[in-house]
C-alpha cells in the first residue's frame, strides 16, 4: 500500500483524508494504478512510459479537494459518476502522471490516450452495445472530436462534465425518437 499520509503531511491534505478516510483514497489509487498498467500493456508501452505515482496521487488530491468543495457547495452526500470522471480526468490531464521515458511521438500525448479511452469505456457501457449511436463511423467522429479536444483544448472539470452529459443526454434523445435498431433501420436512418 502507498504512504499517502507522507504526501498528506507535505503538501496539506491531512484535511481530505480525514474528510473522504485514508482507504477510500488508497483504493481509488490502487484502482487507478491497476487501470494505468493495463492502459500500459494493452498498448505495447511497458519500455516507453512509467507512472509518476507521486504525480497520480497529487492528481488524485486534487480530485478529492474539488469533490469536498463540491458537495460542501451544493450540500449533497454524494456526486454523480460523471463528475466523477469529469473532475478526475480534469486533474489527470493537468499533472500528467504517465511520463514518456524517451522521445516518442507515439506515446506523446499518452495521457490523453488514456482519458480518451477511460471517457469512451464509460459513455459504451457494455449493456449499450446495440445502441447506433456507438456505431462505428460515428463513434470515430466522436472519437477524433473528443481527443482533439482533450489534446488542445483548455478543459474545465466542468467542461469535461458537459461532453460526457451531452453525449448520455443526446444517446437518450435518439433511443426515445427511434426506438432501438430494428426501429431505426426499418425508418431508413
């Protein structure tokens, strides 16, 4: 297990563990470190990139620290999973934990691949497969838009937040007007 409490005392975060519990943060960190190494292998970079974890955890928080400011703001118990996402992937975007160990215009802009993918998992939930709007032409619009974005763009948490709803609001819009597939291609769509 990882000392968060040795980055807690350095950097004044004694505040959120206290408030969120130090194993809530160790497992939100494991589990992000057990996504990065996968993210890692999957994509052949075992000798090109490592994981600052020092880097991760000050990303991480970051997150927690707009997450309490969140709910001490709106007076809620609980945020959504698209915050979630939105404000995590915001902090992973502005430390950049995955470090290229060599100059590699593959692995350049690997942290975003990473989100890009983490924001795709999440909007193609597994129980969607059927949905047209996951359909291959049209996610890769999607795709592209979304990385370009991710790669150029100045993004807010809130920012982030907004894609990621959009997408979910405009894939409920298309299920309530067509139906589902055999609907829509009996429609010509």
């Amino acid at each position: 297990m990882h000392n968060i409490d040795a980055y807690s005392d350095t950097c004044g975060y004694r505040e959120l563990i206290d408030e969120f519990g130090r194993e809530k943060i160790e497992k939100r960190l494991e589990v992000l470190l057990e996504m990065l190494k996968n993210f890692i292998s999957k994509n052949n970079y075992e000798n090109k990139v490592i994981i600052n974890e020092l880097t991760l955890i000050h990303s991480l928080f970051d997150y927690f620290a707009d997450i309490s400011r969140l709910k001490s703001f709106h007076h809620i118990e609980k945020v959504n999973e698209v915050k979630i996402l939105a404000y995590e992937s915001y902090w992973f975007l502005r430390r950049k934990p995955l470090q290229q160990l060599e100059n590699n215009e593959e692995s350049l802009y690997v942290n975003e691949q990473f989100i890009l993918t983490r924001m795709l998992k999440f909007l193609s939930d597994e129980k969607d497969k059927e949905n047209l709007l996951l359909h291959e032409k049209k996610m890769r619009f999607f795709r592209d838009t979304l990385y370009y974005y991710i790669k150029y763009r100045n993004l807010s948490p809130q920012a982030i937040e907004f894609f990621l709803m959009s997408f979910i609001a405009g894939e409920k819009y298309y299920q309530v007007l067509f139906g589902n597939a055999e609907n829509v291609n009996a429609q010509g769509v």
